[in-house]
C-alpha cells in the first residue's frame, strides 16, 4: 500500500466558540515578483477539535484530512506552545 503524505500547517487559534471546531488562521510570507518585497499574506481554516481543549492563542499543527463537514477539511494534530 501507498502511504499518504498529508499537507501540514502551523497556525494559531482565533476563534474556539464552535463545539469540537477551532478556527486557525495560517500566516504566510510571500514575496512580491517584480520588486521583491516580502508581505505577509494569511488565511483562516477550520479544524476539527475532538475534546474542545485549545483554546484562543494556542499555536497549533493542522493536517488535512476527508472532508467532517461543509467547512472543515483540516484535523488539528498538536500544541506547539
């Protein structure tokens, strides 16, 4: 069998309201073609959150996974800090 490679993300907790949902919002430095600037450019996901233990501020790891409802695709794996 093939073993799946599953994307990763770190991001931190913004939103905890949801019941077993987290939304993360994943910032990322992009730079700019023509004149080489970097900018930070971020977006938010919702993860599912089993036992509702993180909480807002938390920095947490994110993997993707089969789709848990309308919005949530990502699974959150870890606490960083």
């Amino acid at each position: 069998m093939s073993e799946v490679i599953k994307r990763k993300l770190e991001g931190e907790v913004v939103s905890s309201k949801m019941d077993k949902t987290v939304v993360v919002k994943v910032t990322t430095i992009k730079i700019q073609s023509k004149y080489k600037k970097r900018y930070k450019s971020s977006k938010s996901y919702k993860a599912h959150d089993e036992k509702n233990q993180y909480k807002v501020g938390d920095i947490v790891v994110i993997e993707g996974c089969r789709p848990l409802s309308k919005d949530k695709r990502w699974r959150v794996v870890k606490k960083v800090k």
